[in-house]
C-alpha cells in the first residue's frame, strides 16, 4: 500500500481524504477515525498525523478496510464494513477486513467506551462515497459518456444508464487512482439503504466457527517457550526472597525469571502528575519458564517466595464497607448543584431515605489475559489480544527502552474484553520474560490469576435522600457517593472536579429535579481498580433507578407513571463546564413506553411473581428494561423474562445489536445475582468459577429485544444493555415481595419466608 499523504488536523472535513495508487493498480484511499474511547489522544488534539484507516479496492474487485479497532465479539469489523460497503455499493461478499498492527502512523488504537461505529459512521460513509464517486468518473471517461448517466447499481458495478452498458470496479481502480479527491460528494438517503439496517453474518464468523479465527491465546511462533508467572497475591506486595531451586529441577524447565515492579504509563495519554501516589504497576513477581504451558505452572507450584506484603495486607472486605459506611456520614466533594436542596429536603413533609451497595467485581473475560513476545535485537515484536495497543507500545517503550518504531504489536481477536484488555501488564510481562531467557515467551494467565489479579469495577455505598411536596413529587434530591476512584489507579489524586469515573448514570432522567445535589468521598485501598463495561453507569444506575420506585412507593404512583412525569419535567440546566450531552426526553420515552407494552405492564402477575422496570440513556442509546421475576419460598430469585426496548439510532445489522443486548443481560444479571470479589487479608479469596460463578444457559430468562426505528446518529451498543438489569430485577422483587434488597450481589437469604 503506497504511503498516504499527510495532512493537518486542521483541515477541513471534507478534506480529510487521500488516494494513492498501488503497484498493483489498487485504489487506496487513506481517511481518518476519531479516538475510540472517552479519552482523546493527542493525536486527535491537533498537530499532524497520518490517516488510521484505509480503503483499498484491487484490480480483481477485492475491497479492504483496514482499521485500528480490535474485535472483541461485538461485531464492530462487520459493522464498519458494512457502512464502507452501503456507500460504495459494494458487492458486500468482496469486502473484507484487515486487522492493523500497531504503528504511530494510526494514532489512537483504543477500543472502548461503545465508540467504535459511533466514531466511524461519519468517516466511513464520506470515504465509500468518494470512492464511489472516483469510480463514477473513471467509468464515465472509460466509456466516453457524461457521469451524470452514470450509476453505481449495487454489487460493483457502473452501469450507463441509457445503454446498458457495465463494468466492474475492479477495471477501473488504476483510472480511479490518478483522479483528485472530490470534495462534498453527496451522502446516500437512508430511504435507499440496501446493506445498513439489514442482518448480514459476521466477515469473520465462519473461522470462528471452525476454529481457524486467530485469538491471541492460539499464537505459536517458531522456538516459543511458555511462562506462569506467580505474582504477589496481597497488591502492593514486593518479591523479599524466593528459592527457585525446585522449580528449576523440574520437567521442562529452562529458566526461572524475577519480574520487578515496573510503573506503568497512564492508559489513554494523559499527564499524570508527579508524586500523584498512582497505582498502575506491574505486578511484579517470580516466571517460570519451561516447553509448554503445564510445565511453566508445575515449576511454579515448586516456587518457594517470601512475600513483603506491604500496608495492603491490613485490608479486608469488611474494612472496606465500614470506611464507605463513615464517608457517608460526613460530608464529601461537592460535584453538582441545582438549587438549594439541603434547604428543599428539610422543607418537605415527606421524605424518602434509602443506601446501596455494590461489590469490587472481576471482568473474566473468556479467554484469560495472555501475551507473546520476541525481544531481540533491539526490537520487540508481540502478539496480543487488546483493545489499547497504543498503550502497550508506550509501556513498553519505557520498560525496555526501545523507540516507538522498534515496536510491532499485532493485535488478535479477543476472547471477550469488557473493558479489562484496556490493561496493558500482561504485555510488559511477556516482553520482559523474552528479553531474559533471549526466545519468543508466551504468557497464559490461568484462571485463578486473573480473578485474583484484576483491576476492578469499584466497590461502591450510595446515600440518597429525596424530599416530596404536597402533590407528591419530588423537589430535591441529595445523592452521596463513597467509593475508590478509577482514575485514581491511573493517574493518582482522589476526586477530579468532575467526578472522573465514578458519577455516569448518577443523574435524574433530564435532570427534572429542581433542587439537586451530587457530592462524592474517596476510599483510599490498595486494590487496583478498572474499567469495567458499563463502568460507573452500573453501579450509580443501579441505586438511582431503584430510589426512583421506593419515591413511587412512597408517593403511592405506578413506577412507569412516574418515570414518565420525570422525563416530561422541564430539564434544569447543565453546567456550565459539564461535557454531557442533554437527554433527548422524546427517545428515552419511547423506550420507556415499548418496554413498558411489550411486557405487558400493568397486567396482574401470579403470587410470588412481580415486574420492574428500569431506563437509561448514555452512549448515544436509549435504553429500558423490564424483568419478570418469581421468588422462591427459600428466597431463591429466578428471572423469567428480560423486555428490551432500544433506541441506539441509525442501526447497522439488528441481529448484532440484538445479540449485544441479551449479552448485556446476561452480563448485568451474573453481578446482579452471584458475582462479588472479596478481600482478606488484602488479598483477593475468589480463584475460579466456582466460587465466582458465571450465569449458567439453565437460568437464563426469555430475552426479548425491541429496536426502534431511527435515522439519528448510530449511539453505543457494547455498554447500554448491561446497567438496567440490576435495578429492573431489584424493582420486580419488590413487586413481587414488598421487600426491597439494596445490596448486590443481592442476598436471597432476605427474601426467605419463615
């Protein structure tokens, strides 16, 4: 592919693309996606860069996109080809997809926060249509006729509408190559899609299914030896001494390896300040080298390692929740203010109180974190499943002391990512393992090391408080936030002005309440803590849409009535300095209203059974939910049926976003019912799925996912379908019992009949 031109970031839109003819006679056209995660690079704050993504049609009518987004399951390479093939009316069995490595050419790499087709819609529809447009002109001038008598039919063909007369796109990319760069050319309507919006099988789903799909667990490369490594099970804590004289004796072993604690860079570029007291290290530990996998972790187990376990080993689950009990009593940082609600609540005759709890919680993606890596002579070459290639190449940078160029990453399919493989450890492990036994080193985390060395969705306590008039409705409403900081194991410092990751989803549909506070405390722990799927929208979603049905059970109002006169409330206004989009309320109503038909609601359910509803709109999308449930004598909780409506704008394929909603349930319904990391002695006591168990296809309820038609903006599906699951449950139980369980996981011994 021949080198792209480079532009400015301050080129204009319609600017932003660049051909270049191939030896081959291809067509390329080089154009540039935005960061694919909250965070923007700098890449993407001015300067120069090179285009990050690339269309390449070759001479035979093969169609390329080469991108820098990593597929996780999502379907985000379908997707994206899919938006490239409708413009370009492609023949959509000739396009294909390559996967990019790592270069400092792409820019941003990350894959994350629901953004991958959100970000490419408006770039890869520009870039279809400009190459449709060259290919209109270079098939005119071909068959020496006006391009205005001539169309793309759909399936790679020009066609010269008075005559008939046809030729594929393949004869035309050498002509196509050497015209200019069209300016504005016109976009399709959506009334004439005939590829978006429409179910197409997954460009990868059949190597999948056969076994010839490449994850980074499958890598093999020639002379490859295999590493376990065992790391410190109290965070924090550092080797003192360990005798390796056993594991060294042992079947298969070449060589045992001391990994130091090495700092990590901050995941997404930014500056962290000095002395910020961060916690992104590498673990740090003792690897056993060996020929294959199962000697690697024997040799470990003949590992004898003093630990100095550090301040950590005083903390414990207990400990936790009555630090975050106490932060609730005093007061913390003020992060938003409407009106003056302590004054409107202690004014209202009735006052509704409530607190809830949520756990630390593992992501367990299927495939366990692992890594591949060849050190040597001053290069470095890895295979790795992640979805922050960028940050790995950075991290590894400083650890090896290499330049940016010295550093291949090839990115694999991901088996699952949720947010965890925005970590970048387990590639630093594997590089500094090559680089001292001098061969390729695979790294294979088991499933007990990467339970117990994660970094967790934040463990969480909520006080909230809502004042009611005479009419009943709510005029103030006070939240209060305990939990450890996200960005804290990044970056360090307590609480940024704007609540970093820890106050998504913690606002009122609208933001209807006309006296608002949101004030957070910071829990000071040891454990490491992550981007979880769903990140903060979880938890805070969960106490604030359940708080929003004890307000209707105080105010005696039906939970969906209520949501509705909340929604039609007039919206206060955002702050000033607040990033937040506002709440398009006809949407979120519209979701609210199908889910609530769809299920049925208002229709009287059997003794012991009982429906909650729950709403969202975050990503883009708007979402509701609403779960029947049937509890058990025992108190056993048993979800029967999941009613999705979504409203996630213009739709690519409905079959994906279908399949990302029922996996978002089942995701939101495992740390709903079962899931919680505990601390002991500051160490982690889950080690595997039986004692953090996964929702079994035997539980499963009956999921059924309504889309609602839209040509708006495509908005996130990945993250939308996980927050309303707890709270929709924890609403049905009360309907279901009159008792209302604040705690996740939630605990059935409460629900129990005596």
């Amino acid at each position: 592919m021949s080198a792209p031109t480079r532009f400015s970031a301050d080129t204009t839109r319609r600017d932003f693309l660049k051909t270049g003819a191939m030896a081959g006679a291809s067509l390329v056209i080089g154009f540039h996606l935005p960061a694919g995660v909250r965070h923007a690079s700098s890449k993407d704050a001015g300067g120069d860069f090179e285009p990050n993504a690339f269309i390449e049609i070759q001479s035979n009518g093969d169609i390329y996109l080469t991108v820098a987004r990593s597929e996780m399951g999502q379907g985000v390479r379908t997707s994206m080809a899919m938006i490239l093939a409708e413009e370009l009316d492609a023949d959509w069995s000739r396009v294909k997809i390559k996967q990019a490595d790592f270069d400092v050419k792409y820019g941003d790499m990350t894959t994350g926060g629901s953004a991958s087709v959100r970000g490419s819609w408006d770039p890869l529809r520009k870039a279809g249509a400009t190459a449709r447009d060259m290919l209109l002109a270079a098939a005119a001038q071909t068959m020496s006729v006006p391009k205005e008598e001539c169309s793309a039919v759909g399936g790679s063909v020009i066609e010269h509408k008075k005559t008939g007369r046809k030729v594929e796109y393949g004869l035309l990319v050498a002509k196509a190559s050497g015209f200019p760069v069209p300016k504005d050319v016109p976009l399709k309507d959506p009334k004439d899609y005939r590829i978006v919006g429409t179910k197409r099988n997954r460009v990868d789903g059949q190597y999948i299914v056969i076994g010839e799909a490449h994850y980074g667990i499958d890598t093999k490369v020639p002379g490859m030896l295999y590493a376990a490594i065992m790391r410190p099970a109290v965070f924090g804590g550092r080797v003192k001494t360990f005798d390796a004289s056993k594991a060294q004796a042992a079947p298969g072993v070449r060589k045992v390896v001391e990994l130091p604690r090495v700092e990590l860079p901050p995941l997404f570029g930014e500056e962290r300040p000095a002395n910020s007291g961060h916690q992104h290290y590498l673990w740090g530990g003792v690897a056993v080298v060996a020929d294959s996998t199962w000697q690697a972790i024997a040799g470990r187990r003949a590992l004898t390692v003093e630990w100095d376990n550090g301040a950590g080993a005083e903390e414990s689950t207990e400990k936790h929740r009555a630090q975050l009990a106490e932060l609730l009593k005093t007061p913390g940082k003020e992060l938003r203010k409407i009106g003056d609600a302590e004054t409107a609540f202690a004014g209202t005759s009735k006052k509704v109180e409530a607190e809830y709890e949520t756990p630390f919680l593992a992501h367990t993606p299927m495939e366990p974190p692992n890594c591949t890596a060849l050190v040597r002579d001053g290069k470095c070459e890895i295979w790795a499943p992640t979805q922050n290639a960028g940050a790995m190449a950075t991290a590894l940078q400083s650890a090896l002391g290499l330049t940016a160029s010295a550093i291949t990453i090839h990115v694999t399919l991901l088996g699952g990512g949720f947010g965890r493989r925005l970590n970048i450890e387990y590639g630093v492990e594997a590089a500094l393992i090559s680089r001292a036994v001098g061969a390729p080193v695979k790294v294979i985390w088991t499933r007990d090391d990467d339970i117990r060395h994660d970094f967790y969705r934040p463990m969480t306590q909520h006080r909230l408080r809502a004042g009611l008039d005479a009419q009943n409705a709510p005029v103030a409403w006070l939240h209060h936030i305990a939990a450890p900081s996200t960005d804290g194991t990044y970056l360090g410092g307590d609480i940024p002005d704007t609540g970093g990751t820890e106050i998504a989803g913690a606002g009122l549909p609208n933001g209807t309440i006309p006296n608002y506070f949101l004030e957070q405390s910071f829990l000071h722990t040891a454990v490491p803590r992550g981007y979880w799927r769903a990140v903060d929208v979880n938890w805070n979603h969960f106490a604030v849409q359940s708080f929003i049905d004890e307000i209707a059970a105080a105010s005696k109002k039906d939970p969906v009535e209520l949501r509705r006169q909340l929604i039609a409330a007039k919206p206060a206004p955002l702050p000033a300095d607040s990033d937040e989009k506002p709440v398009n309320v006809e949407r979120l109503r519209r979701v609210l209203d199908l889910a609530a038909e769809k299920a049925g609601w208002g229709k009287p359910m059997p003794s012991g059974r009982g429906r909650g509803i729950a709403a969202l709109s975050s990503w883009g999308s708007y979402v509701a939910n609403v779960a029947e449930v049937t509890i058990g004598k025992d108190g056993t909780i048993r979800v029967d049926r999941m009613v999705v409506a979504i409203d996630c704008g213009q739709v690519i394929n409905p079959d994906m976003v279908a399949a990302q909603m029922e996996g978002g349930v089942v995701f939101g319904l495992t740390s709903a019912l079962y899931d919680e990391i505990t601390i002991e002695n500051g160490a982690v006591r889950q080690t595997n799925f039986d004692n953090y168990p996964m929702m079994r296809i035997t539980e499963m309820p009956k999921v059924e996912v309504h889309i609602l038609p839209s040509h708006e903006t495509p908005g996130g599906i990945g993250e939308p379908g996980v927050p309303c699951a707890a709270p929709a449950v924890a609403n049905a139980i009360f309907a279901a019992t009159g008792k209302r369980l604040r705690r996740l996981p939630f605990q059935t011994s409460e629900l129990a009949q005596s």
